[in-house]
C-alpha cells in the first residue's frame, strides 16, 4: 500500500475497464489524480468513489484526439496538485474492422488518432510537466495484435498500436536522461464491455473460443492489468523503460 503516495496521476479512459480499475488503484496506493474519458457522468460518479474512499480526483472529460484536453488535463494536474509525475494514457479503440480493401480513409485516420495520434499528444504534454518534477513515467496501453499477432479485420488497429510502440522507444531514449520512463502495457483478452464475449449476441462457443486463446483459458479482470500499470507507473519499475509490457495470460505464446 501507498506505493504512489505523494504522487501526481492522469489516467485516461477513466470511465470504465482498465482505466476506472488502475484510477481507483492509483488512488488507493496514494496518488492524486486527475481522470478522463468522453462521459462525464461516469466520470463524476469515479471521483465520488475515490473521494468516499479518502481519495483525491478531479474530472475533466473530453476526447483523447483533441490537444486542447491533453493540455487542459496537465494545466489541471499542476494547477489543483502541484504538477505531474505519472500518465496512464490507456483511452483508446479498436476502429472500424474489415480487411484494408474494404476500410475508408476515413476509418483508417479515426483509428490511427484514436491510438497513435492522441498518444503524441499526450506524451507532448506531460513530459515537459514531469520533467519539471525531476521525473515520472508515461505509460500507454497498446495490444498483443499487431505486435506478437496479426488478426484479420485489425489491419488500422494493428497497425496504430504497434507505431505506439515505435514511439514508446523513441520517447524513451529522449526522455531518459530527464528521468522520464516510458512504457507499453500489453494486455490480452480483458473482462469488459468491448470484449466479444460481453456482446449482447455472445454464443457459449464464442465464449469459450475467446477464453481459449490464453494460456490461462481465461479472459483478465481490469484490476490485474491494473496491478501491471501500477508497477510501470511506481518506483518498483524504476530501472524498466522502453519496454514492451505482455500482461496477456500467455495469448501470445498459445497455439493450442
């Protein structure tokens, strides 16, 4: 416990999944924070539960793709606690399926900001504000899909994702030496609502298909991939940057 006490957070995607599971860890372990995603209410509702647990949180909602909220999001960040030491930027999507012949360009570029554009972005503006704190760590959710995988139907998705990766490392041979890590969290099939086995026309046999691709025939629930952001965002990991993170249950390595 209180592994991040004392420390400054911005956690976006907040509403739900992964990212409402690592704000309210974050906030548990000691962090102040501010969260993000589209839907305010639900939003709202997150800081009434950190507030109640003895927490500190602030909402600002918005769409990831906009610069205006990533510098809103920092500016709140220093203005309400002080400044910044850990970004969670795990808002993201998986765009629009179908095979490359069949997606738009217009499909194509939605996807490609939602996952690779708003992480340059965010990464443009919360470095500056935790090199000014003397450090931190950035941390962003990519996928297995593209980078140990490649499923049909995910070309756009895929191939945001692994470009996040790509400036995963740049970010971090540049910001190294101003003691800013930068990491990837790359989970496997998780428990929520955009998981095909939460689709209101989910078939036990689809259930059961999804569940299988891990080598631990299960599907994750957000808070153990929360617990993996948690190390990434806290001292534990103070030697790991540039990294690629597989927090998957082994779907990368099962082939049966």
């Amino acid at each position: 416990m209180n592994s991040l006490n004392g420390k400054i957070a911005i956690v976006s995607g907040a509403s739900a999944g992964i990212g409402r599971a690592a704000a309210k860890l974050f906030a548990a372990e000691g962090a102040k924070l501010v969260v993000t995603a589209r839907r305010e209410a639900e939003l709202g509702m997150l800081v009434e539960e950190i507030e109640a647990d003895g927490g500190e949180a602030v909402a600002v909602a918005g769409d990831i793709r906009d610069e205006g909220l990533h510098r809103s999001l920092v500016e709140t960040a220093s203005r309400r606690f002080g400044g910044l030491d850990i970004a969670f930027n795990n808002a993201g999507g998986t765009g629009a399926y179908g095979s490359l012949a069949d997606i738009s360009l217009g499909d194509w570029r939605d996807t490609v900001d939602l996952n690779l554009t708003s992480g340059f972005l965010a990464a443009k503006h919360q470095a500056p504000a935790m090199t000014k704190r003397g450090g931190g760590s950035i941390i962003f959710t990519s996928t297995f899909v593209g980078h140990t995988v490649g499923m049909p139907g995910m070309g756009a998705y895929a191939a945001a994702k692994a470009g996040l990766m790509g400036l995963v490392q740049v970010l971090a041979v540049e910001l190294g030496p101003k003691n800013v890590r930068v990491n990837a969290l790359l989970p496997g099939g998780v428990d929520t609502q955009a998981n095909p086995i939460n689709f209101p026309d989910a078939t036990p046999q689809t259930i059961a298909f999804v569940k299988a691709l891990h080598a631990l025939k299960r599907v994750a629930q957000p808070e153990e991939i929360a617990k993996a952001a948690l190390f990434l965002g806290s001292d534990m990991a103070s030697f790991v940057t540039g990294s690629t993170m597989l927090a998957d249950g082994g779907v990368s390595i099962t082939r049966t």
